[in-house]
C-alpha cells in the first residue's frame, strides 16, 4: 500500500515516509509495481546513492548514463547557487547568454575537427529531432527537396519524440504510435548475434558486411530520396551493443558516395565514455551531424544539442540578414544554468584528466566483467570503453522478470545495476576504482549462482 498523502503545502523536505506515490506517473516504469516496490532516492553524494529505507548503493550506471563526475560534486553546486544568482534564464531567441556561447565553444573544441556549430536543445529526445530537420532542411536548401527519407537501424534509441520513435528501432517504444511515425522511415539490420559474438572483447570482427545492407536499401528507394542516416556508435539502451570492427566505416563511404548525412546519436558515448571525446573520436570516423545530452552537464540541469559540420551551418545562412535562417528552437534552449554547469563540468573533465581516466579504467572493466563467462545464466558479455553488459537467460515465459530479480536483489548487496530486458549494464563514473569494479562483478556473480 502506497504511504499517506502529504498535506496541501507540504514542505519539500518533508520525510520519504510520508510521501504519496499515487500522483505521479513515472516514465519507463513498471508503476504498478514501483508501488509494492518503491525506490526512493534520498540522497545522491559520490558515486553512491541512498534510499528512503536507508539502503546505500554503488551507482553503478552513472545516474543514467549521466552523471559521471559522480553526485553533489562541490564545483557543481558552487556553480548552480552562483548562476541561479547571476542570471538564472534569459530569453534565448534573438538575444543570449554569454554561458551559451562559451558552452559552444568548448564543446566545438572536442569535437572532430570541421564539426564547430552547436545548436542548444534540453535533451536528447530533442536532439535528434533536431538533427532529423536540419538534414531534411539543408538538402531542400541545396536544391534537393526530395531528399526526405531517413535510415535508423533496428534496435536502435534515439529518444520518444516522434522523429526519434521513427527512425528507432525498438518495438516497445513504436507499437503504441505506429499510425503517426514519420512516413518513409527504413532500418539497417542490428549488428547483435549471439553465435558470431558472443563473450567478445571490445568490437566484434565479425559483422562489417552489415553496413552492406545500405546499399540495398539506397537502391530500393533511390538516394536523391533519402537524407540521412542515423545511428549510435555504440548502441547503449538496447544493452551496449558494441559496432563490428570496420562498420561505422563502411557506412561512412556508403553515406558520402550517395550524398547522405551520417548522423552520430552520441547521447550516451559523448563526452569520454569510450576514453575519447566522442564516439566518432574513437572509432576514427567523422559524421556530418552529432546529437548529445546526458553527460554534457552530469545530469545536473537538463541540456542537450547538435553538433553540425560548418557546412552545414553555411548553407543555411543565406537570405536577408535581419531573417530567422532556422525556424526551430525551444524556450530553454541554452539555458544559462544548464550552460554555466556544462563549462564547469567539461573543465573538470579536462583538468582532472578524467577522459583519459575513463580510459585507463576500460581495460579493467573489460578483464573484470568477462571473466563471468561459463556462470550459470549468462549468455553473452559485451564490453565498449568504461561500460559492460551482462545479457541472461530469460526465465521461460517471462522475459525481463530475471534481470529485474537480480536488480532487486543487487540493491541488497549495495550495488544499483540498469536492467533492460534480459541485460545488466553498467557505466559506472570516471573515478571508479578497480576495487568498485571487482564488487559490481562478484554480486552478479554471487546472484547468478543464487537466483
């Protein structure tokens, strides 16, 4: 049974215990079950967090994906209270912050090189709406109106906007809103199969002909239709599926042979999860458009964005001056808030050395977690830069019931482990230590041999 409600008025820091659980309606949640089994975060300090019920636990993926200088770092909260001082918003269309800018700027700075303007969204959802318009809208600058097609990839996650549904590739999310997907959307097979991959380390060599399948799709619908591809470099939500050595680079020539953009969904590996800057950094291949989000503020204040070659950018400014050359936006975008934490934490990032951190700490993630493969229930162990995903086997009629008994009962044992379908994931902050490590791996040892 759900605890009382609070009183109209109620104090914010009014006690766990005394919180209603009837009102809100939580997102990508079992809430039937939240209720008979609720997980109240407290407080969040390090790379710990703690429950209403005074459980403590490793944060084993980052908040979600997000937070990898770890909770309540004092640099952050110096920078929230001095901001919300300064200027807490502004408006962002025809006048700015000069946070947004700097934020830009850093931010073209670590990008690959040629990709240095950055347009502001609140989330990655609206990032890649944003990307999928301005790919449409350049080539129609261009002359090329009929380029209005885009390429996901099965399996793939590119948020819950409508655009983002479309080109996604995960039937749960699609099912519900299939009548009102984006028209002319097509899917690249998903690089996953458990008999060529299964326990590899790092990038599988097996599957680069996969990118093939663009070829087949480009002459099934011609390429002066489609606008642009869309993928993540690695596949994240879906529970790290980690690209065939040479794919990204095969679409990237499929991509600049036929006149397509390629478009990166760096939402999850932007920002130093894989040891570089960027997906793209790391894999060694440069796309025309790159979304972000997450990280760029450590979950902080909500903040996302584009990441667009200068090309791009030029072939819109055209026309009068004093005329709005994109006609797109959101009220929050650049938000000076959002934008003086992203600076501080991109700072921390550079001065604490925490990229190169993240990749150190790759190897140690990888030896760790592989060496669970022959326990009982384990299918397959799949590794990309300081992240790792544990894929089980699913109780007979009840898919998904088996990882979320082992999340459940990981808690337990100190450790919050991300659960999607059959999978564990973990992406643990930057600062992570080997022995951190060795604890997430041996409760999942421990559980699988128990449960």
């Amino acid at each position: 049974m759900a605890p009382a409600s609070t009183s109209a008025g109620a104090s914010p820091t009014a006690s766990p215990t005394t919180t209603s659980l009837d009102h809100y309606w939580m997102p990508f949640t079992a809430n039937r079950y939240f209720k008979t089994h609720p997980k109240l975060v407290t407080k969040a300090e390090g790379s710990y967090v703690t429950f209403a019920d005074g459980r403590k636990a490793f944060d084993c993926l980052s908040g979600l994906w997000c937070s990898p200088l770890g909770h309540a770092h004092p640099k952050l909260v110096e920078t929230v209270k001095r901001q919300a001082e300064t200027v807490d918003f502004c408006a962002p269309f025809q006048i700015a912050n000069p946070w947004a800018h700097q934020l830009a700027g850093k931010i073209a700075g670590m990008a690959p090189a040629g990709m240095n303007r950055v347009f502001f969204t609140n989330s990655g959802s609206e990032a890649v709406d944003t990307a999928l318009k301005i790919a449409m809208a350049y080539h129609r600058l261009r002359g090329e109106a009929g380029r209005t097609r885009f390429i996901g990839r099965e399996r793939g996650y590119h948020g819950v906007g409508f655009g983002g549904i479309s080109v996604g590739g995960l039937g749960p999310n699609r099912k519900m809103f299939s009548p009102l997907t984006l028209p002319g959307v097509d899917h690249l097979p998903h690089t996953h199969n458990l008999k060529e991959m299964a326990f590899t380390r790092g990038q599988p060599t097996w599957g680069a002909h996969l990118a093939d399948e663009l070829e087949r799709i480009v002459a099934l619908h011609d390429a002066s239709n489609i606008a642009a591809v869309i993928v993540e470099p690695f596949a994240g939500s879906t529970g790290i599926l980690v690209p065939p050595v040479g794919y990204l680079q095969r679409l990237r020539e499929i991509c600049t042979k036929h006149g397509i953009l390629l478009i990166f969904d760096e939402v999850i590996s932007g920002f130093g999860r894989l040891g570089s800057n960027f997906g793209a950094q790391h894999y060694g291949v440069t796309p025309d458009l790159m979304t972000f989000a997450k990280q760029v503020t450590n979950g902080v204040i909500p903040m996302g964005g584009v990441i667009a070659k200068q090309e791009i950018y030029d072939t819109f400014m055209t026309g009068p001056e004093h005329a709005i050359e994109f006609s797109h936006g959101y009220t929050y975008s650049g938000h000076p808030m959002a934008a003086a934490v992203g600076l501080t934490v991109l700072d921390l990032m550079q001065q604490d050395g925490l990229i190169q951190r993240a990749a150190e700490m790759a190897p140690v993630i990888e030896d760790a977690f592989h060496s669970l493969k022959g326990e009982p229930g384990i299918l397959d162990i799949r590794n990309a830069g300081l992240s790792a995903a544990v894929e089980l086997e699913p109780i007979a009629g009840k898919p998904g019931l088996r990882a979320l008994n082992l999340f459940e009962a990981a808690i337990d044992e100190g450790q919050l482990f991300r659960a999607a379908g059959d999978t564990l994931a973990v992406a643990p902050p930057y600062l992570v230590s080997k022995d951190e490590i060795g604890r997430m791996v041996d409760t999942i040892r421990k559980l699988v041999r128990k449960c």
